[in-house]
C-alpha cells in the first residue's frame, strides 16, 4: 500500500475514545511512515479551536486541516 490518504472528522469520529486513541495513533504513525499515510482533519471548528483540542488530546500531525473560518 502506498499513497495512501486518510480524511476524518473529529468529534465522535477519531475523538471521543481516548484509550482507541492512543493506538489508533501508534497505527497511524507507523504507516504515516512506512507507506506515506497523508492525514487529513476536517473539522467545524475554528482554527483556534483545533489547535485548543490538538494541545488536550496530542492528535498526530496532519498534512493538511479543513477548518471553519475563524
């Protein structure tokens, strides 16, 4: 697998379950690095917000962030 891109929400989609997580993220890094993963958040919130949810829940580096215009 290679090229691969992943596109996810946020609230109640990747947050809500801290324990999943933080193994979904080991995953995640892993083929980040081993088949060039690009991850993509979408979310509703601004991008203060974002960075306010990124800081409590240490969520991986993304490559790129659709966000509500602040």
């Amino acid at each position: 697998m290679t090229g691969f891109l992943l596109v996810t929400a946020l609230n109640n989609t990747l947050i809500g379950d801290d324990t999943a997580l933080i193994i979904l993220n080991e995953v995640l890094d892993k083929k980040h690095r081993d088949y060039d993963l690009k991850i993509v958040y979408s979310t509703g919130r601004s991008l203060e917000l974002y960075q306010q949810l990124n800081h409590e829940k240490h969520l991986l580096s993304s490559d790129a962030l659709i966000a509500k215009e602040s």
